[in-house]
C-alpha cells in the first residue's frame, strides 16, 4: 500500500472549516487503487492549527493516476482562494507494515 500525507496549517480555529472542505469529496473515492482517506487535527499546538489528510491507496502507481489526473485538478482548481491557509507540506509512504485488531483476533498485514 502507499500512504500520502498532506500535513495542512491553517490559522488558529480554522481547522474544522478545512475537515468540512474535504468531507466533500470530488471523486476520489472512485478512482481505482483509492482505499481509504483519514483526517487528523493535531492536538496542542499554539500558534495555528494543523489538519493531516492521509490517503490510502492500493500502489503508487494509483495515487500518480489520480495525481495526473483530471479529477485531482477539478478537485483542487479553487484551493488558492482560502485565505485561512498558511501552507501545507505532502509526503509520500510505502506502507512496511501494519497491525489491524479485529474483534478478538489480530490481522497482520505485509
């Protein structure tokens, strides 16, 4: 699996109005290879606020089909008009491996 990660500041109390942004979705959960999409607020920090978007995909070769793709630029044609962003740093993950707890059993995966 590939993991990326879209670290996002956004000014101090803006962090809900960006979780409402992405519960809107563009088509991402269509595009084959996508798995999974996680949002996480960052707790404790003073100065802003930080929103961590997590995208599970199947392979990298699925994210970069998505990446190129029309959907992704549709998707993010009007990202530069928030003015409550700071800025954002991406990076990019093969999953090494993973513990899943499933009822009273565990699943390992890789």
């Amino acid at each position: 699996m590939y993991i990326v990660t879209n670290s996002i500041r956004v000014k101090k109390g803006y962090s809900g109005k960006l979780v409402e942004r992405f519960k809107i979705r563009k088509g991402i959960e269509k595009f084959p290879g996508f798995i999974r999409l996680d949002l996480l607020v960052t707790d404790g920090l003073k100065d802003y606020d930080e929103v961590r978007v997590y995208t599970t995909w199947e392979n990298k070769e699925s994210f970069e089909g998505w990446f190129h793709s029309d959907v992704f630029q549709k998707a993010h044609e009007n990202r530069k008009q928030h003015d409550y962003v700071i800025g954002n740093q991406v990076s990019f993950h093969e999953l090494a491996y993973s513990y899943v707890k499933e009822d009273e059993r565990a699943v390992e995966n890789l």
